[in-house]
C-alpha cells in the first residue's frame, strides 16, 4: 500500500534505537524527507546513517535535549514546518511513589507532557495552513492500564492524552490529526530495564523475569520496534486522515478488557 507522504517533512524524536528509530525507518521507506533528534551524538550519527543506507535517502540529525528550549529550538531549525511529528521521550524511571519528590514529578511531567505540547504548538499552525499534518504521539500501556512502579509515567502521560483528546477535535476538520500510540511490552533498552529493576527488587534473575513476562503475554513475546514503526507510519498516513484522537494500545493481547 502506498501511504501517500512520500516528500512529506517529518521530524521524529527519540528515533536513535527503540520505537522512535522504529518509526523513523517505517517513515523513511515511505519516501518522507526526515529528521531525527536524540541526546547522544554518536548513536544518533549511527541511526542516520543506517537509516540512510536501508531506505536510500539522506537522513538529518540534530543531537539534542528536546526537553529544552534550545533543543525544540535546534531540532525545529532543521526540520523547518514538518508535516508530521512523532513525539518520543524516554520515560521516567520506575520506583516507589515515596522516594519521588518534587523535582522527580516536574522532571518526568516536563519530558512526557509539557515537551509534546511544545512541538505541538510549534508546528501545528503551518499544518492547518497546508491542510495537512499527522502528530503522533508514542506514550505507553501505563495510560490506560497503570503499572504500579512506573507512577510518575502514569501521571506525565496521562495527562498529555487528557490535552491531545480536546486539540485533536479541534483541528481535525483541518486534515490535521492527533493521535497516540500505546506500547506494551518491546524488546527495548526501557524495557530491558525495567524488567532489570523487577529482577533487582524481587532478588531474581532477569531472564526468569523476562521469560515469565512473555509467557503472560497473549502472544507469548515482546513486540519489536520495526512493527511498531510500521503502525506509527500508517497513522500518518494519508488513509488515516479518519483516525483523530485515538489511543491505540499495542501490547500483544495482554490488556484484558472489551474497550
């Protein structure tokens, strides 16, 4: 299927490894001219590069913090009015509610909700004035079923989905749309350790860890970075110009309810 964003400007965060570099490759198949942003120059220098030689194209890279306002301000410089953003932070560290204090919840509240909203801001306006743009945001499982040591992702990223859900109303008759992504359970570096922190805390081993989280999965594995890039590029697809304000969860089967 052709999903129609071939030329399309887009800018992805994160997209050094895991999800963000999964859909920055999904993208980059489809023909988007795209930027990547990502703290640590030489894995991001990498991703580009590889990027660059798997799909034939020149890939742009901005090493960055894009929690700050010099970052946002770098990464918007090369990548100029993109017609889609896909917005990616790591997520704050799992632990007890007790040992967060205030800087911890304004830390993770910054990354995971208030950056988004920036990107947002910055760039949906050239959006609606071209009558196109695609904003996906990459959040987690946790939004619609908590995961009790990762309380400060709960939080930060449930509140983003609370404001995505009234702005993406809003826009949608623009051909502008606004979705999430919920993933579950990747075969990541977060996930990896997350997992290493369960295995530290119940005095186990990681790979017994490992193996029973997969084995309670319905589909009795880890989801892979490349599928989910393929979902992220379908959303900003010209297909799915219908698919506004949705949180699309991710995870295997393993979230047991009807809705």
């Amino acid at each position: 299927m052709d999903l129609g964003i071939a030329g399309r400007r887009a800018l992805v965060c994160a997209a050094s490894k895991g999800l963000g570099r999964g859909c920055a490759e999904a993208l980059a198949r489809e023909g988007v001219e795209l930027t990547i942003v990502a703290r640590t120059e030489s894995t991001l220098r990498q991703a580009a590069d590889e990027i660059g030689a798997l799909t034939n194209r020149t890939v742009r890279w901005v090493a960055c913090d894009i929690t700050t306002p010099e970052g946002r301000a770098a990464a918007l410089a090369a990548c100029p009015g993109p017609d889609i953003l896909v917005n990616n932070a790591g997520g704050p560290p799992p632990g007890d509610f007790h040992d967060w204090d205030r800087t911890a919840w304004l830390r993770a509240i910054d990354a995971n909700m208030l950056t988004p909203i920036e990107l947002i801001k910055s760039t949906i306006d050239a959006m609606i004035e071209r009558r196109f743009g695609r904003i996906v945001n990459i959040t987690s499982s946790a939004v619609k079923a908590p995961i009790d040591v990762l309380g400060l992702s709960n939080g930060a990223r449930s509140g983003l989905t609370g404001f995505v859900a009234g702005l993406a109303r809003k826009v949608a008759k623009h051909n502008v749309t606004i979705n999430n992504l919920l993933p579950g359970q990747f075969d990541t570096d977060r996930q990896r350790g997350v997992i290493a922190g369960r295995a530290k805390a119940a005095g186990k081993p990681v790979e017994e860890l490992r193996r029973a989280a997969m084995e309670a999965i319905p589909a009795a594995r880890f989801g892979t970075p490349e599928e989910f890039g393929e979902v992220c590029a379908f959303v900003c697809s010209v297909q799915a110009s219908y698919l506004v304000g949705q949180n699309l969860l991710l995870d295997g089967g393993n979230y047991p309810g009807t809705f």
